[in-house]
C-alpha cells in the first residue's frame, strides 16, 4: 500500500468532495478495498456530515416575526 | 437554483419566489421567513457574540430583502443573495462589537486523529491503526436520534469560529462551495482544510459520545 491510515485520515474530505488527483483519488480507493478501519473511519465522516444536515434550528423570535411580517405588508403591498 | 433542501421544504422556485413577494404577497414572505431564518439565526451566532444580537442581525437582513427585492437581478440565487446580505450585516455587527472573526489562525494544522492512534514508525505496519476506530450503532431510518442531534449542536458550539462558520454554512445549511469561499472570503483550498478539520473534530466527538453510552 503506497497510503497508510494516518494520511488516508487526512485526504477524507477531499476524497467525499471528488477534489483528489487522479492517482491519489486511485490510491485512496487501493486502500480501501484493503483497510476495514479506514473504510469505517470514511463511513463515519459521510455520517457526521450528514446528521448536521438534521441539526434543529432556532426560530426567530415570535414579535420579530410579527414586526417583520408587518414591515412587508406596509412596505411592498 | 432549487436546493434540495428548499424543495423539500416545499418553496418554490426563485423566480416565481421573486415575483410574488415583489407583488406584495405576504405568503409568501411568510414562507421564506419560516424557513430561512433558523438558518439565518445559526449562521449570524458565528459572527457576534449573543443570540439578541444574532436575531437582530437576522431581523436587519430582511429588512434589507424587503426594501432591495427589487433591485435583485437574479444573477445568484436568491437564498445566496439572502445569505450574503446576511453575512455583511453579520460582519459589520461583528467588527462593533470587537468579536472580529480572524481568519487566519493556528488550530489549522497538525493531525486530525491523534497521532497516538496509529503505528509508530519503526514498525512493520507503520502509519496504520493500532486498533480501528469502533464501529458506531446502525441508526434506524438513516436518523440519528434527538439526543444525538442535541449533544452534535453543542459538539459545534465547541468549534474554532472559522471552522464552525464553514461547517455550519457547507454541511448544516448545505451552501455551495463557491457561495462559502465569497461569503467568507477564503479560498477553496483553505475552505476544505477548515471543513475537514471540523468534521474530523465532530467525528470524534460522536466517536466519544457512542463509546460513553455503549459502556
């Protein structure tokens, strides 16, 4: 193997964003087909970065809400 | 541009979004204040330094949206127009109140994984896991639990700022790269470094919460 895990661990997020060379995008997926580890550890950033998509927001405060509804109603109509 | 997330919340497209709400229609308006602006409150948070503050911020952008919706030309979408309105008031409120974003700083380098994770040099495997990163429960449906969800938020809280604001902008509100890079001011390469860098940190946070409740 011409990557280890230590360097496979760095370059994850270029890998999932498709923005590696060529080669070093080829020797990623070399790696993987042999490293269980690094095939979980990949697993695992696509999973953290897809529960932020789920994280709850916070809601603009109701009065804002109100005041700002009736700045567009006096304003544009 | 139609995100996915957009149309999942049901708006429609810009430019029937921009007709209407040019036209005065409250609905409309109404929609897009109800589905933007959670977004909006957690990006402004990275920029000032309390949630009144960040509200306000919110507040000041779409005052701007309705005085200036006629003069968008459609040449980005409008949720990035929105975004960047957003960003700029942020910026200026931010610099007010001494909580200036630097953007340049040192939490930039160094190993992600603890160093202490993988062989040393020396040894046949050198550079591999010692013992590979324990797996984690198979979510039902795909979805984390609330409490997970929950602990996460907080875990991002933990952040570097300028890593908290490239996270926050690419992953919980799924903005483009290159709309990250303008708002911001970095570049590409930088963008990635500072996203890797929290998602790895995330990572090992959701890592020690699974170790802590599987024991």
């Amino acid at each position: 193997m011409s990557l280890d895990c230590r360097d496979f661990v760095e370059q994850v997020t270029l890998f999932l964003d498709g923005a590696l060379a060529p080669e070093a995008e080829q020797d990623m997926i070399d790696h993987l087909a042999l490293c269980d580890g690094c095939e979980r550890y990949l697993d695992q950033m696509r999973q953290t970065a897809r529960a932020l998509e789920d994280l709850p927001a916070d809601a603009l405060p109701g009065d804002t809400r109100s005041t700002l509804i009736d700045t567009f109603r006096s304003r544009r109509a | 541009m139609l995100h996915y997330a957009d149309s999942m919340a049901g708006l429609p497209a810009d430019d029937v979004l921009v007709a209407r709400l040019r036209s005065g229609d409250e609905d409309a308006f109404a929609l897009l204040l109800d589905g933007w602006s959670g977004g909006m409150l957690r990006l402004a948070r990275s920029f000032v330094s309390t949630e009144a503050s960040a509200a306000e911020v919110v507040q000041e952008t779409w005052l701007a949206v309705i005085e200036g919706i006629d003069g968008y030309e459609g040449r980005s979408s409008l949720k990035t127009w929105v975004y960047r309105i957003l960003t700029n008031t942020a910026k200026r409120r931010g610099i007010r109140e001494h909580k200036v974003v630097p953007m340049s700083s040192v939490d930039d380098s160094g190993p992600t994984v603890d160093p202490s994770r993988f062989r040393p040099a020396g040894d046949p495997f050198a550079g591999h896991w010692w013992q590979f990163p324990p797996s984690w429960p198979t979510p039902e449906q795909g979805l984390m639990s609330s409490e997970v969800r929950a602990y996460l938020a907080e875990a991002l809280a933990g952040l570097p700022e300028r890593q908290r604001l490239v996270v926050v902008l690419r992953d919980v509100e799924g903005r483009p790269y290159d709309e990250v890079c303008e708002l911001l001011g970095i570049t590409a390469a930088n963008q990635r470094v500072l996203l890797h860098r929290a998602r790895a940190f995330l990572r090992g946070k959701l890592e020690e919460y699974y170790l802590e409740e599987g024991s």
